[in-house]
C-alpha cells in the first residue's frame, strides 16, 4: 500500500474515532464516513493500477528487434531435391505377324514390338487378330475372332489354341489350305519351343497345321 492510502486510512479512523466519540447516533456523521470509505476505495484502486502499469515490462517492438538483433542480414534458403521416381523400364520385344498382301493372294511378314509378358504366345496372337498397321496388308482372320485359349506343350512343341465360331467364316472345304489358320499358325512357329499347331473352334479340333 502507498503512502497516499496510508494518509487517507489514517485520516478516516481519526474521523471515526471522533464521530464515536462525539457523533454517536448523528447520521451526518455516519453519512461522512461512507463517503469517505468510497474515496477511499477508489484513490486506492486507481493507484495500485498505475502502479501495476509502471511496473508492467514494455514488449519491444519487431522493429526493434531487428534492429537490435542484426536481423536485416538474415536471409531465408529455400532448397529442395527433385522427387525421383524409380520405375522398371518396360522391355519389349520384336515379334512376327503374318497377313495377307493388299490383293489377298499370298502371306507377308512384318514386325512388331510388343511387351515382354510371361506368355509371350498368347500376347503375339492378341496383338495378330488386331490387324496390321500397314495399308499395305490385310487380315485375313474374321473381324470379332477371339482368342478363348492357348495351351503350349513344350515337350511336344506343340501349340493348342481354341478360337470363337467366328474363324468358321474363314474356312473353306479345307481347313488345312485356309490362309487365316496358317496366318497363325506361321505366327506361332516363330517361337522355338512351338513346330506344331492344333486348331480347335469352341472346344471343337479343326485342323492341325505344321507350317511349311
């Protein structure tokens, strides 16, 4: 407490103790003492505040900061390392396709790099019903063909394959002379471990055709 407060305190029990001794049951009197009270009260409020505001440490401001820290030589480095992917590069391999010259008369070959798979037979036939890139070339295996089935026996080197009823159109009185059987089967002797290959449509054998 102040020595201002002290004053006041000291003041107001002297008017008490002369209001008690004399004042006694004078409402005057008691009325000067509550006023004095509630000065009192708030001369003390308002000094205990700014005494709480001297006392309060200042925060300096960022400016000072800067200045007084050196700070305007600082300087921010953004750095980075570019993200590498790792990727196993897709090897491919160059494959045989056989199809029929523009009129249609005879076989021709041509190459294609496809990717290596694990069934490499199956993907050279998939990719031999697309057709041909070349205007040069057509197909000569039935728009809508599919492969139902592939099955290599390598003991025997010999290659199964099972076709939907849509290669039917492209076989005559002779399956063995057909040009789309042999279209595939010279596509899938390419392989070493394929001499032979058994024609079957819908589960059905039509032909076996060992290429010449």
């Amino acid at each position: 407490m102040n020595e201002h407060a002290k004053k006041h305190i000291g003041g107001w029990v002297l008017l008490s103790v002369f209001a008690t001794a004399g004042l006694t049951g004078c409402s005057e009197a008691q009325q000067t003492i509550m006023e004095m009270r509630q000065e009192l009260r708030q001369e003390i409020a308002l000094e205990d505040a700014t005494d709480t505001q001297q006392q309060k440490p200042s925060v300096p401001s960022v400016d000072e900061i800067m200045s007084n820290t050196g700070a305007d030589d600082i300087r921010i480095e953004e750095t980075y390392e570019p993200v590498r992917t790792m990727g196993t590069p897709i090897q491919e391999i160059t494959v045989a396709l056989y199809f029929a010259d523009a009129a249609g008369d005879k076989l021709v070959k041509t190459e294609k790099a496809i990717p290596k798979v694990e069934g490499m037979a199956r993907a050279t036939v998939e990719t031999l019903l697309e057709g041909p890139n070349s205007s040069g070339m057509v197909s000569v295996i039935p728009e809508g063909t599919q492969l139902l089935d592939i099955n290599v026996k390598q003991e025997q080197k010999k290659c199964i394959v099972d076709f939907s009823h849509e290669l039917g159109r492209a076989i005559g009185s002779s399956a063995a002379s057909s040009k789309a059987l042999e279209s595939i089967a010279k596509t899938l002797c390419q392989f070493d471990s394929i001499e032979e290959v058994e024609f079957r449509m819908e589960g059905q054998t039509i032909a076996t055709i060992r290429p010449k």
